[in-house]
C-alpha cells in the first residue's frame, strides 16, 4: 500500500498515536494493542483525548510514522532547517552532514528527498488525525461539554495548523502569486471507504478552509476550560496561529487583531529571561511548546542537538552555529541580546569553512597561542561544554541546556509572545497606522534595549526595516527566516553573514521569491506515484 493514500492509513495513524504515546492508559491495559478498532479509538472523549496526546508528541517526537523516517523528527528537524535554508542559522562547518543539504539548498529541490517526503507526511498526518476526530464527533451522539470542546478545537486549529504549514512550503506565497490560481495541496476530509486523496486545491481555496478552521477552533476554544499544558493548543496559541495565517496571507487586521489576543497574558521575558537559555516553555512568554519526554526525546535528533553549542553531539562539536556577523554587528551595546552570540569566540576547528580555524595564526582576532586557547577555555568553562567542543566567532549562545554537556532532553518552544507583538507592529505599519506601531515597537523595543527610541522610524519604510531586524534577532533559530523571505520578497544574500560560500553553495545566494520558483519546495514524487489526482505535470 502506498502510505501516501492518506485516507488508506488513517486508522493506523490512530493507532501509532495512540499505541506509541498511550498504552498505559486503562482501555488499552484491558484491550491488546494490535487489536484496537477505530471504533474504541474514537468512541469516548478520553480516548480522543489520547489521540491528540500522541499529536501533541508527534510535534517534536522521533516516533517514526508508518512508512515515514525518523530522522526528520517533526518540528525539532524542520524548525532549524527552515532557519539554515533561509540563512538564519548559519553552519560554521560541514560539521558530521547533518543539514549540510538543506543549507545547500539541494533538498527541498529534490523531490525523492527524504526531507520533503517528511515534511510532507507528517503534516497529513495531523491532517488525518484531526479529520477522524472531527468527523467522529460530526457522525456521534456526543454530549456537548468543556472536554469535547477542548477536542473539536484542538482538532481543528492542528488541521489549520498543518495546512498552513504546507502550503506556505509547496506553494507561491500568497502575497507574491496570483493565490486564485496558483495550485497548493490537497485539502482532504475524508477518513472512510474509498479512501481516495484528492487534487491539488488552488491557494485560495485551502487559505479558506485554513481560515474556516481556526475560526472554528477558536469558537470552540472559548468554552473549553483552561489548557492542561503548554503542549495542547490554548485559545491564545489558536490566536497566534489564526495570526500567522492572516500574516502570511497580508490580511493587516485580522493578523494585529488576532496577535493582539494572542499575547493577553504573556508578558514578555525580562533579560535574565532571555538569556537563560530558551530550554523550557515555563518561560512566561511561551504560549505553545512541547514538554519533551524523557523517554520519547530524539536524542541525536533533538532540536537542541542541532541548535544548542553545549549539547554533546558532533553536530555541535564541530559545526557551532553562528548568526550572520552582518546583522550581529548592528545589535545595539545597549541591546541585552546581544550576549546570546560571541563575535570574539576563537576559532579553534581545523575544518572551519573560513579557512580560518584551529590556530591563533589563522584566527585574525587573537596574537598568541595562550590568549586563543584561554579564550577557548574561558567559553568552555562559562557555559559548559565539554573540552572536545569546538568555537567559533559569532557562535550563539542563545539556546542552552539545562544540563550541558550532555544529551539530555530540553522543550521545544512553537510560539511566544515576542512574535505576537512583531506581527500585530508589523501589520499596524502596513496599515498605515504609524503612531499605534510606533507605540507598540515601543514597548516592545525598550524590553530588550535600554536605550531605544521608536520615534526614529517615523514612516513605513523604516518601521518596517526596524522589525524585520527585530524579527531576526529577537526570532533566530525558532524557525521564521525561510518564509519571512517568501513573504517579505528578499533574495537570500549570504556575501556579508561570515557564512563560507565554499559550504553554502546554491544557498550562498538565491533570487527572491518572486523571481525565483525554487522558494516552493517539490512535490515529493511518493505522492504524485501514489495519488491518482496528481502527475508529473503538477510538480512546482
């Protein structure tokens, strides 16, 4: 069978959900788990709870799906992907391969890559998940009640979710196609007999049902109860994410509107906050993040193995990540975040991209071999590494273990108040609302920079300038810089990062988006061999 039939496998995706993240709950204690039915699965409002338990772990878990690899483990993979193809986080050194590719820009342009098969499936599969559960309550006699709620609009905001996700990556962006005929992807409904996908819907038309359901989670959301846990879809992460649709799409007010509600209650982080080390969603401003699991952490996959300098992997030990020297180098001294990278940390790999790597006479920042190697040492010791970690010049320190120097798990954060407020100034600018954005960039600003003064961007132009700066430095790492390109329409430009064009290659310089269809990412070719409704000719 072919796994991209996704009507076909939507009960074993139940079932994966629900065996690999469930099995000590007391339906399945009394029942054996290759014998569950869809029926027992969906039959209760407990047991749909389980359902969206597993969703909540496929989010950054390296359970593997039916099929599906774990190596390109949910958002713990594609988060800093995203950022390594958009030229955010920048690899210092081809490191042990890990994402080398996808900095090169050959995956996402390969349509039999494992990356975009991964990306592709693990969003259906939410997709199908959230059909199952909705549909199960649509066709039952459930009483209504804060738990259902709670499910339908969980459901629904990670099928927005999901198709948001996909057709920001397999599509033209919204704002710079024609979205009425562009093709995206599938919208599929469905979880019973024929089993059939379906075609191709135009942008416009999955923009609609992405709009139709957070609404709807939303409305359901309002009289759900509170939240268990950061890891479930609150009403303020449904906001957030009805703000990232409205963003993307350039509908100013329903994205400063919805960002507005999506912050109440999530203060943003003061500087201790800040630097210590974004490793758990207890932080205040996290609205939505997953509490990873010690038994279910991906290990050599983790988010933080492919972003934190102190985890003790050879992707990290040999390729530190470092932000671009020229956005580093117009952070303000006075601008507290400016600690979460090191400019002067010494360059001690002998396999640096630079060329300037393993001694202080090829390093140009240092005179003698003691102060390079002191330096080194001071870094190690200062944030724990251990001694077979490698530095580098503008290395972050932004994301840090709890307990460094090892491969012990830490939370992966989705959403924070900080992208609320940059998308509600964002919007307000664009809506030629000057002094509401000023005042707000405001707030925003002097929470981070002592000294800073939102006066001076007095049109659009320049605040527009100022938050996509904003967005760079207070956002690296957490995932936005590849789409932030495709909606903001900028060739990626590496000529002036520190990034080695040597490593980059095809990523050292792509032209914008609109110019340039290499943005949207292939088809993977499993599902135009498998799906009936799409050939050759509808591959981007």
């Amino acid at each position: 069978m072919k796994i991209f039939n996704k009507f076909r496998f939507s009960l074993s995706l139940i079932l994966v959900a629900l065996i690999s993240f469930s099995c000590s709950e007391d339906f399945l204690d009394n029942v054996p788990t290759d014998a569950i039915s869809a029926e027992a699965a969906l039959s209760s409002p407990e047991n749909m709870m389980l359902i969206l338990n597993g969703l909540h772990r496929q989010v950054y878990s390296q359970a593997q799906l039916p099929g599906s690899s774990s190596s390109r483990s949910g958002e713990s993979h594609f988060i800093p992907a995203l950022d390594a193809m958009g030229g955010s986080i920048i690899h210092s050194s081809p490191g042990n391969g890990w994402m080398t590719s996808d900095l090169q820009w050959l995956t996402h342009t390969n349509p039999t890559y494992t990356t975009v098969y991964n990306f592709w499936y693990q969003r259906y599969h939410f997709i199908a998940s959230s059909n199952s559960i909705i549909n199960a309550i649509s066709d039952g006699d459930f009483a209504v009640s804060p738990q259902l709620n709670n499910i339908l609009g969980q459901a629904h905001a990670y099928r927005a979710w999901a198709y948001h996700k996909l057709v920001t990556t397999f599509a033209k962006g919204y704002t710079i196609g024609n979205p009425s005929t562009d093709l995206g992807v599938p919208i599929v409904f469905s979880t019973e007999a024929p089993y059939e996908s379906a075609p191709r819907s135009t942008v416009e038309e999955v923009y609609n049902q992405m709009e139709n359901d957070i609404d709807e989670a939303i409305s359901y959301l309002e009289n759900a109860g509170s939240p268990v846990n950061k890891s479930h879809i609150s009403l303020n992460a449904a906001y957030g994410i009805k703000a990232r649709i409205a963003l993307s799409k350039g509908d100013w007010q329903t994205a400063a509107e919805s960002a507005a509600l999506a912050r109440e209650g999530f203060p943003l982080l003061n500087e201790s906050q800040w630097l210590s080390g974004f490793n758990t969603y207890d932080l205040p401003e996290v609205i939505w993040g997953g509490r990873v699991i010690d038994s279910e952490t991906n290990y050599y996959q983790s988010y933080f193995y492919y972003i934190s300098p102190t985890f003790n992997g050879s992707q990290n030990r040999s390729n530190p990540k470092i932000i671009s020297s020229e956005l580093y180098d117009i952070i303000p001294e006075t601008d507290f975040r400016n600690e979460a990278w090191l400019p002067l940390a010494p360059n001690t790999n002998p396999s640096a991209s630079n060329g300037e790597g393993g001694s202080y006479e090829s390093d140009p920042n240092y005179d003698s071999e003691d102060e390079f190697w002191d330096a080194w040492s001071e870094v190690i010791s200062k944030y724990g590494m251990t001694s077979g970690h490698n530095t580098h010049p503008y290395m972050t320190v932004k994301f840090l273990q709890k307990n460094p120097g090892t491969i012990d798990p830490d939370d992966v954060i989705y959403m924070r108040s900080s992208e609320m407020y940059l998308i509600e100034i964002e919007s307000l600018a664009m809506m030629n609302a000057i002094s509401e954005a000023q005042e707000l960039l405001q707030e925003f600003g002097e929470s981070r920079d002592s000294a800073f003064d939102a006066s001076q961007f007095a049109t659009r132009e320049e605040l527009i300038e100022q938050i996509k700066f904003q967005r760079r430095v207070e956002l690296w790492g957490e995932g936005f810089s590849f789409h932030d390109h495709i909606r903001w329409d900028e060739p990626l430009d590496q000529s002036n990062s520190g990034a080695a064009k040597v490593l980059y290659q095809n990523g050292f310089f792509q032209e914008r988006p609109s110019q340039n269809d290499a943005w949207i990412w292939k088809i993977p070719q499993a599902e135009i061999d498998a799906n009936p409704y799409i050939t050759s000719s509808d591959q981007n």
